[in-house]
C-alpha cells in the first residue's frame, strides 16, 4: 500500500515539473513583431559592423 503513495507521489512531482517547465517557456515565446525588430537590430548591426571594418 505504502509503495502505491509514493508511486503516485512520484508521478505527480513530474508531471508538476513538467507543467511548470511547459508554462515558463510559454514566457519566453516571441511574437512576429518582436522577432522583426531582433532581426531588423542583426542587419544594422551588420552594417555597421562591415563600416567599422572599412
């Protein structure tokens, strides 16, 4: 009786730490205009990193 509670302990410790882990990655998914802006920051960067150089 007693391995089945700490069975079920088990089992409910990982699947809480799989939610967990699930809603903080949620967190730090970008949306498509934060995705643009971070890309559009890499080209000027390129540039002027290729100024720079010159």
């Amino acid at each position: 009786m007693a391995t089945y509670l700490i069975i079920g302990l088990v089992i409910i410790v990982i699947v809480g730490a799989l939610l967990h882990i699930l809603s903080t990655a949620k967190k730090f998914k970008l949306d498509e205009s934060q995705l643009k802006k971070i890309k559009q920051r890499e080209r000027e960067q390129k540039i002027k990193d290729q100024q720079f150089k010159k």
